[in-house]
C-alpha cells in the first residue's frame, strides 16, 4: 500500500538549503515534507571545505550573506549544537600587489554591508602571522568570518527541523514530481506519494531534474571540488585562509587537522565523485608552498563532493517563472554553505508572505534562456 | 573550466605487465605463475623484503643469524619455499619492496617509494594484500604493552624481541596458541592464555578440523606444550581492563561465572582472528558483499580469485580470512585466471588445465576446513556490548564507544559512513582499519540490526598517510626548483577560486 | 624502562642516536620502533588523550607509531630503521 502525506510544503533535497528552509517553515507552522534520496546534509553541503565566509562574495550575494551570518550567530540556539562553529576571520591572502590592489577594490565596492574588512600589509602582516611566512604581500581580514563542520552543520538542520514537526524521509528518491491542479505530487517509487501546495527545489546538483520536469532548463554542470585533510598538527593558524585569484584554501581546526581545498575531482557516476591524483598532489604541493608548517605532515584523508554548479557561478534562487508555488534554489557553484541557511530562511518567508525584501534578482532561473 | 577527466580504460592492444600487489605467500605463487608463462610482472610490496606478515623475512645486515627453523618453527620449510620462489624469480620480476600503492584509480595504481610519487597503469592487476589482527577494544587497550597479537609475533621473529617480560595472550584463533608457544620457547613468561572462546565449542568444532589433521595436530601440539609448562590456560574469558598508567601492569578479566580475577603481566597480545586489507580493492571499484563467517564486507571474488570489475584479480587473505596454505593456492590460481583471460582477449598459450583443476580441488578442501576453524574460533560478538561507553574505540580520533552508541539510539546515523560523518571514526590516520570492525559492531547493536546491515566503510584515498613532502620541488645544483614527478601547475581562474572555498 | 625485551640476535652492530636528547644505543636492522622501546616505554603521546602510545600492530596498519625527530620529520616507526644519529623525540609536542 502506497503511504500518502499531504502537506502544505514538499522540498526535494535535504542539504543546508533545504533542512532550514523546513526548520523556518516549521517555525512558522506550515507542515512540511522533506525528501532527501540520500542521508540529509550528506553531499555538497556536508562534505565541502567547512569555510563560512562572506568575504569575496560577489556583490549581489552579500544580503543573503550577511543575514546568514545572523543565523550562523544562533546556530547553538537553533541547532542544539554549534557544530564546530568559530569565528575566526577570515584572511584573503594577497601575493602580488595587483592582487592586494584587487582586495583594496573588493573592501571598497562592499562598504556598507558589514564586512569590516580590515587590509593589513608589508610590516603589519608579517608580524601579525608569522606562521604564513613570506607567502604573501598582504591580505584583507574579515575578523567575524570564520569556518564550521559541514558534516555536523547540514544533518542538524534537517533534524532540528523533524524536532519541530517535519516530516523527514531519508534513502527517499523522487522519481516522478508533477502538478495536479493546485497540488504538487511527488512519488518515490511505489512507495509514497507526498502532494504539496508548494514544491521547494533545493536538490543541489540533482535540482536540474525537477526544475526541467516545469519546463525550466538551466545550464547547470557538476564539478567536483578537491580537498585533503593533514594529520593532527600542533596550532599555527587561527584563520580560515583564501588567495586572492584562488588556487588553494585552508584552515586549521582547533583538533589539529588542517583542511586544505583545490583543483577538482572527477565523475564515477552522477552520483558519486572521487579525488584526481594529479588534482591530490598538485594541492599537498599547492598548500605546502602557502603553508611550511605543512612540510613534514601527512595528508590522511583526500575526498570530494557532486556540486551544481551555473555559468555565472551565482545560484538560482527564487520564484518559478512557469508554475505558481514552486520555488527554486540550487546552483551555488561551491558558495553555498555560509548562505545557505538565508536562503532557506528567505524561501520560507517567500512561501509564508508571499515575498521578501531579499533581493533575488541576480538569482532569476530565466536569466540564462539567450535573448533572441 | 572542466573537470578533469579520468583516463578511460580502453582495449589495449597489447597488454601491459601484470602488477601484483602484496609479496606474501598469495603475490609470490601469483608471480611465480605469470614467470613461468613468460610475463614479467611488477610486484609491489610495502616491505623492504619478500615473504608477506606470515613469512616475514628478518632485515637485511645486522647480520640477524637465527635459522629458518626459529623463525618459523613447524611452518619453517613452507616459509623457506615460498622465499626462495620468489628468490628464483627475482630476475624476471620487476620487484618494487619498500613501495606504498596509495591509491588506485582508473586504470592505474599510485604509487609511493623513496618518497617520491609515480602513477603505474595497469590492465591486469592481482591484489594480494593481505590480512592484520581484528581487534575489539577495552579499557586500558591503547595502552604501551597491549599489542596485537600479529605485532607481538612480527616483534619476535622480525626483531628478536619481546613485547614484555611477561605477556598475557587474549582473543581468539590459531595464532593465539601459536605465538604464546613462540613466546614461551623463546623463554619469555607466559603469563597465561586468556581464550575467549568456551572450551567446548573449540572441542566439538575439532571434528570438523580433522579434515586437515596436519594442522589440527599442530595445535594440539602448542597446547600440550603450553599445558607441560604450567602455564595457565583460561576459556570463555572477556578482558575487563588492561591496568596501569604509562604502561601495562595487569590483566583484569572476568570467566564464563563473572568472576574478576587480575593478573599480574607487563604486556597483553590480543587477536580475535584476521580482517582483510581491502581499501585497493575497494579503490578500483570491486563489488562487495557482507562474508558471515567472517562478519565483513568482503570484495566479491570467483572461485579462480576474478573480482567483478574485469583485470582485477584478488588472492589470500586480502578477500576473505584462508591462511597461508590457501594464499599459495590461490594466488597461482589467480594468476592462471589472469593467462586464462589474456589468451580469450590477446591470444596466446592455453592454460594447464590439470593444474587448475588440481587447485580447484584443493582450495575447495581448505575452504571446508575454515568453516571448521570459524565453528571452533567464533567471534565474541557479545563483546561489543560489553565495551563500556567510555572506553576509546577509534585510537586515531580518540572516539568513545558511547559517542558511537548515542547516533545509532539517536537515530542520526543509520549507516557506519554516516556514523564516520557524524563521530570522526575511521576518520584518523589509520582509516578505520582498527576501529571499523568494532564501530560496525556497536552501531549494528544500537540500531537492533547485524553488521550486514549498517554497510560498509568506504575506503578513501590515501589508503596510509601520503607526505606532503613528495610533492615540494626539491632545489637542485645550478638549476633552481626542481621538481620531478610533480603534476603540472595549473593556475586557476580567479572565477574558479572564487567560487568553492565555502 | 624498556617495554620491549630482546631475546635473540643481540650480536649485532650498536647504532648510536638520540631519544629526547639522551644518547642511547640500538642495533643494526632495528626499526625506529624497537630502537625507542628497547630504551624506552613510549613511542610519542596521543594527540586528543595526553596518553602514552607505543604502537599497536607493528606491520604498519594501525598507524600509531608514527614519531617526530628534533628536525620536525615524521616517521613511521614500525616501518622506518634506526640509522646512526637520529635524533628521536616521544615527548608529545602536544603537551608543550
């Protein structure tokens, strides 16, 4: 017998976006279905880099961003844990003056979002870490970002929202998701059928499937980002690192390990991805150059993640613009972590109010559809 | 910009050496095989020599001057066979001791020695990797002293040293009598054999092992010259705690009634039987399935050693707990799977089909004589409830067996790579290979299921800590930055930088 | 003050190094394993448990013999032999 949930909103796809959008739904007391084909927070969003991080944001993210970091603020509040959470600024490492004229452009063009950001250079930088050695000119600081544990973060979204309420049903594909009158129906199988008023698309890199089922198609590819992990390490770094013109990232947690990023895996499947040698080897030797402390550890763990990523590499997030009551979010190109609780939170005010004072513009699914 | 992408396996037109991975008793007949047929593998092993855990060979210099026949005691003529087969070999064998295969990925094995890095392609590859000691914790267990019992035998042979003055032998299987014998003839003090076994089990299960009297007799042997010298040999024990507090001081275990009784010792040798080294197989995609007998996630093999992805070839104990005997078998068996499939694909000679015949038979012999052992030798799955939830189970992370314990009851985690997520064991540096078994079993319990039903542990590279020192160009004379094997440096579009550190 | 006890091959050449500044002797074609135990009962302290470790399965599996030198290198102790004048530390640079 095919069990039947009926609801006021479904949402595909348990990640970061999707667990606090059914955490603020919740909260609002609409009742919630949330189906997750795999464990909740299991992929993209439990497997990245840990980096929570405003700084560097295109422009157009940074509302969506800065309220995030409210939300990061109150994750014991909201979560039961802080998951690994620290504030411990981020340094966006500069290692030319090009690129430290390309920070100073960055901290103008984003004054009055809230970033703070601090340029420290020459002398001051040197003094400041010591431990980075010669390995930049100088570097912009962003002192209230700082990193998390994304396996710890994105699961807990998910289950504090079950605490409120929500239905959560884990190992649940959607195989078919169609609209019947005002409904939404979803099966998994033969199995379950949830019908919903609202369809929430937040699948990550599988969102192209529902998306396309409403005549939406969007240019979106999977990619695979690299990261290894070094054995426990005495403490040398106190911030979560970038590099102005990308290339390596790094942080260290207060356990030891440092968890370094770059370059990118590779497809076994659509579902599953693995760390490329070369991608391996040229980030040990990537991150040893930033970081000498590193010369003599042991990288332990290599690993990677399916991520969805646009043209534009900014995400679709907002209104479909061929069904009414189905609300997109996906394609966050490898940014998704920090902002990914206001965009839950923004996707339960567009469901609850009907709109929201977030500007979503930027993020409209119909951008890529070529101008004839 | 795209993903790289993974060299695609192709038929090749002519194929490349095989490789072997492991110089036990599995890889060396393996090798032997594929000499023999006019091959010249490339044979890769950790050790700096021949001859696997079971047939470790001494350092070379020194010089080390105990005979074969101290070294290996009744195995001592199956040891030297195996040595000198490789030994006659040696010359057609591309033969890489003291080498790491970190990694494995389409097509191609990656490869550590020296401390430099190499990527081997391969379209034939036999992985006979082997085995190490399953352990269960308890309290006290990672403490200095407490070794495993394969450790405490690879100590003595290998080193001519004792892991104490006076050891305490515990877990179950062959090696516990076998080693605690090699202990005592050695005139260390044996301070008693602590079986976790009931002795009637291992009694009604010694029917099924005369189906190899030979080996029967050979444990009957260690006990009775245990049993001659006095020493103390307890059945059906759980260990409560190892004591001490910079190293081991006692033994304190209870019998079948409850009782607690301590032992004075400095050192305790624990082994519950073996678990197969199976990250490689796993890396290049082998499918697996739950073995009950021995209540792990095993890669699928055929009869002739064929994993389910073709070229792939698994042998001894890396794929299923046989022992040594069934290692040789298999790894020539291996290795004529190997031939057999080269002559379909590339053409070439047919194989002995008498001699795989005769293989067949006799590894069918010995698979009847494990189920015997496994009846006689069962694992204490009772254990894992007894493990106190303070007791550290992943030594690498420091993880609790409550911390394990509380995301099965919580529900969280309903599967042992979520629970890994979740609780960092298998996280550390040894990659669950000492705390999986347990971390299955205590998740297993809290969910109300067996260890085939929270999956299985996904092996990640690298497979054993990889130095990040492989990969710094090393400055040369008069040349600047050297680098040799280094991959080539592609700098990243700020778009792409920008875009995945969060 | 040694966790491990030789009972055979004591024949063999002295290699002479350091564990934690004391000179002390081993021999040829021990690994750095045996080399610290023969004179020591630790090989290094857990990093998360400010406990002693010595090792565990000693065929490289376990990874808990992995010990610092004063230069910073990281070896595998079980797997790695003693040579003349390593200098060996099993204090634990986590409870500096």
């Amino acid at each position: 017998m095919r069990e039947r949930i009926d609801c006021d909103v479904a949402i595909v796809g348990g990640g970061i976006v999707g667990g606090s959008a059914a955490l603020f739904l919740r909260q609002s007391g609409l009742s919630v279905t949330l189906l997750e084909r795999d464990w909740c927070g299991a992929k993209a969003s439990g497997v990245n880099f840990g980096g929570v991080r405003r700084q560097g944001r295109p422009l157009e993210q940074l509302p969506l961003s800065q309220r995030a970091h409210a939300i990061w603020g109150r994750l014991p509040e909201l979560l039961g844990t802080d998951a690994e959470y620290i504030r411990s600024g981020h340094l966006k490492l500069a290692r030319s003056e090009a690129d430290l004229d390309s920070l100073i452009a960055y901290r103008e063009r984003s004054q009055g979002f809230g970033l703070d950001l601090e340029i420290i250079a020459g002398e001051a930088f040197r003094r400041r870490w010591p431990a980075l050695g010669d390995s930049a000119v100088g570097g912009s600081l962003c002192p209230q970002d700082g990193h998390a544990n994304p396996r710890l973060v994105s699961p807990a979204f998910a289950r504090a929202a079950a605490a409120l309420g929500a239905v959560v049903r884990e190992q649940t594909p959607v195989d078919r998701v169609e609209k019947d009158g005002d409904r939404f129906v979803l099966l998994s199988g033969e199995a379950l059928e949830v019908r919903a008023r609202v369809l929430l698309n937040t699948a990550g890199a599988w969102s192209l499937r529902v998306a396309e089922a409403f005549g939406e198609p969007v240019p979106l590819e999977s990619l695979h980002p690299n990261m290894a992990v070094t054995e426990p390490l005495p403490r040398f770094l106190d911030v979560n690192i970038g590099v102005e013109g990308g290339g390596v990232y790094g942080r260290q947690v207060p356990r030891g390990n440092m968890v370094v990023g770059g370059g990118r895996g590779f497809a076994l499947d659509a579902d599953r991805a693995r760390p490329e040698r070369n991608a391996v080897l040229g980030l040990m030797r990537d991150a040893a150059e930033l970081f000498p402390q590193l010369r003599h550890a042991h990288v332990i763990r290599c690993w990677t993640g399916v991520e969805g990523y646009t043209p534009d590499r900014n995400p679709v997030i907002g209104p479909s613009r061929t069904t009414p009551n189905l609300f997109h979010a996906f394609g966050f190109s490898g940014a998704g972590f920090q902002i990914g609780p206001a965009v839950g939170q923004t996707l339960a005010e567009l469901v609850r109010d009907g709109g929201t004072a977030m500007p979503l513009e930027p993020f409209r699914i119909d951008r890529f559809t070529p101008t004839p | 910009m795209n993903a790289p992408v993974p060299p695609v396996i192709v038929p090749r037109l002519a194929p490349l050496p095989p490789v072997i991975v492991g110089a036990g008793p599995a890889g060396i007949r393996a090798a032997e095989r594929l000499v023999a047929a006019g091959l010249r593998p490339v044979v890769i092993d950790e050790a700096a020599r021949w001859g696997g855990q079971i047939y470790r060979q001494p350092p070379e210099g020194g010089p080390f001057t105990r005979p074969k026949s101290a070294l290996y005691g009744l195995e001592a003529g199956k040891a030297d066979a195996v040595h000198r087969a490789m030994a006659a070999i040696r010359d057609h064998v591309d033969y890489r001791p003291r080498t790491l295969a970190w990694n494995c990925e389409a097509g191609a094995l990656d490869l550590l020695s020296d401390g430099a890095v190499e990527t081997l392609p391969f379209s034939h590859l036999i992985l006979a990797t082997g085995a190490t000691d399953r352990v269960l914790p308890f309290p006290g267990w990672t403490l200095p002293g407490v070794f495993t019992l394969g450790g405490s035998q690879v100590a003595l042979k290998f080193q001519g040293c004792a892991v104490g003055r006076r050891v305490a032998f515990l877990g179950t299987g062959p090696l516990l009598l076998l080693v605690a014998y090699q202990y005592l003839k050695a005139g260390v003090e044996v301070a008693g054999i602590f079986d976790t076994t009931p002795f009637l089990t291992q009694a009604r299960a010694g029917v099924g092992m005369l189906r190899d009297p030979v080996t029967f007799a050979k444990g009957m042997l260690y006990l009775g010259w245990l049993r001659a010298r006095g020493v103390p040999i307890h059945y059906n024990v759980r260990p409560v705690r190892a004591e001490g507090t910079e190293r081991v001081a006692a033994l304190v275990w209870r019998d079948a009634k409850g009782r607690e009784t301590r032992t004075e010792c400095d050192a305790v040798a624990v082994g519950l039987g073996l678990r197969s080294e199976t990250q490689l197989a796993d890396l290049a995609g082998c499918r697996f399935r739950f073995d009950a007998a021995d209540r792990a996630w095993l890669p699928e093999r055929d009869a002739a050693g064929r994993s389910s992805v073709p070229g792939v070839y698994l042998a001894g104990d890396g794929s299923g707990i046989a022992g040594a005997d069934a290692a040789e078998l298999a790894g020539e068996r291996a290795a004529l799977a190997l031939l057999e499939d080269l002559a379909r694909d590339h053409g070439g000679r047919p194989v002995d089909a008498a001699r795989v015949a005769e293989l067949d038979r006799r590894l069918t012999g010995i698979a009847a004589f494990r189920r015997a052992l496994n009846a006689a030798f069962p694992f204490p799955a009772d254990w894992a409830d007894a493990i106190a939830d303070d007791t550290m189970i992943c030594r690498c992370e420091g993880v609790t067996a409550g911390t394990l314990r509380a995301v099965g009851r919580s529900g969280q985690a309903r599967e042992i790579n979520r629970a890994k997520a979740l609780t960092r064991v298998g996280m550390g540096r040894c990659q669950g290979r000492m705390c999986g078994a347990t971390a299955t079993e205590l998740l297993a319990r809290a969910l109300g299921t067996g260890p085939d039903g929270v999956g299985r542990l996904r092996a990640q590279p690298p497979i054993k800590p990889l130095p990040i020192a492989t990969t710094i160009p090393s400055p040369a004379p008069g040349e600047g930055v050297k680098c040799d094997r280094s991959p080539p440096r592609e700098r990243a579009t700020p778009q792409a930088g920008r875009s995945h550190d969060a | 003050m040694a966790l491990l006890q030789r009972v055979a091959e004591n024949g063999r050449r002295v290699v002479r190094f350091t564990l934690d500044g004391r000179p002390v002797e081993a021999l040829e074609g021990d690994t750095v394993m045996t080399a610290m135990l023969t004179n020591g009962d630790r090989l290094r302290r857990s990093e998360f448990a400010d406990a002693p470790r010595a090792g565990f399965c000693m065929m490289g599996a376990c990874q808990d013999c992995w010990v610092r030198t004063e230069t910073g290198e990281r070896l595998r102790a079980c797997g790695t032999f003693i040579a003349d004048g390593m200098r060996l530390l099993s204090d634990g640079e986590w409870t500096s």
